[in-house]
C-alpha cells in the first residue's frame, strides 16, 4: 500500500524564493492536511480539505502561504516569498471517510531550509 | 482552545516498561490518539482509544483513559532500544471535524 507521498523531502533555499511543497494522499482518501512541525511550536496544523475543499485555513500563518487541492489526488502548498522562520518540516496527512478512530495517516515530511 | 500537555523526556533501561503521560483539557474528545516519530521520520500511528473506553490492548501497548481527570497514558512493555522515538499524544473534539490537537511530544531514551 502506497502511504501519502511527499516532495521534495528535502530542500533548502535563498529567502526570497518562492517553494512548492507536494502532496498525493492516499487514494480513497477525501481529508487532507497540512501540518508543520518546528521545535518552538511543535505540530501545527495550517489547512485541511476535506473533498478537495479547503475547511479550515486558520492556521495557516500569512498570506505568504497558500495551499490547494485542485483535485483529489495532489495538494500543493506554497510560499512566496519564503522566509528563515518558515524552516521547519511540513507534513500531508490524509484520511478516508467514515473511517473507525478518524485515523490520520501521515506523510514522510519535507524538510525545508530557507537561508 | 483545546490544549494537549505531555512531558518533555523520559528515560528508561531496556526491558523495563515506559509510561508516557498526557493530559488534555476538552472534554468533548471523541477520540485520543499516539504517534510515534523516529528520527528523521514522519508520524506513525500506533494506537487510539474512543472517548467510551477506559482501556485498550494491542501486543506491547496499554492505552489507560482516565476521562473525569482527562489523562492518558500509554505504557510499553519490555521496552526495547527500538522504542526511541518521540511519542505524541493528540486529540480530536466533537464539531472540530477530523482536526487533531497534538501535544508536546515526549521524546522517549532506551538505555542498555
């Protein structure tokens, strides 16, 4: 069974420069999220969709950051222009409908250095 | 807001069994929650327990919820260096719609 995919897994770049951060959940799916993960903060959820519909966006930190769901197999969450303080690492999650225990699967995480 | 706390470390030797504490605050939680994160990783699901439930089984782990002190503990037994992980706890409320509350993490040393 294929897991929720991320890319990159890793990537470092100039502040500045816009970043695309990849998702495909796990088909039959229909809830995504997107958290970040940081010493400081911990976990924190930004976004999640549910049909492809963003539900709640609260926590997503500024208008430099936006993320979408075109259908329901790919998120993509981007920043421009990225920032030092957006290092951290971010997570897609998934979960499938009328699922036992509302089970969250989780992706393997992209690592993003902004310099 | 809900709030999920754990402590920060705990260490234990090998063979002995780890109690991983954690404390929540909504008490309309439906479902609660343990991650695992290896280093490097991302979150695996161990196990999670319905808000009804006071006790639940699976192999080497023993999920106890207390819902009047709304405290959760997760207890390893024989625990083995491949435990060292970071354990989260979380939490998902009623009307939050799938969204899960994490906690802290409680990074987790096995020594020989």
């Amino acid at each position: 069974d294929a897991g929720v995919i991320q890319s990159p897994r890793h990537e470092v770049t100039e502040m500045g420069q816009e970043v695309t951060l990849r998702c495909k959940p796990i088909s039959g799916h229909n809830s995504l999220f997107w958290y970040r993960q940081t010493m400081m903060r911990g976990l924190e959820l930004l976004i999640y969709f549910n049909n492809n519909v963003p539900i709640d966006d609260s926590g997503m930190p500024e208008d430099r950051f936006s993320a979408k769901m075109p259908n329901a197999s790919f998120s993509t969450l981007k920043i421009q222009p990225s920032e030092p303080r957006d290092s951290a690492v971010y997570f897609c999650a998934s979960s499938p409908p009328n699922r036992a225990g509302n089970t969250i699967y989780f992706g393997e995480g992209s690592w993003l250095t902004v310099v | 807001g809900e709030d999920v706390e754990q402590s920060l470390f705990l260490s234990v030797r090998e063979g002995d069994s780890s109690v991983i504490n954690c404390t929540y605050t909504d008490s309309s939680s439906t479902y609660l929650y343990w991650y695992k994160q290896e280093p490097g990783a991302g979150l695996q699901l161990l196990t999670y327990i319905f808000s009804n439930m006071d006790m639940k089984q699976d192999q080497r782990l023993t999920v106890l919820l207390n819902k009047k002190d709304k405290h959760l503990s997760l207890r390893i037994a024989d625990t083995q260096t491949g435990d060292s992980a970071i354990y989260f706890c979380a939490e998902m409320s009623t009307g939050t719609a799938s969204k899960l509350t994490f906690g802290t993490g409680t990074r987790l040393q096995v020594t020989l």
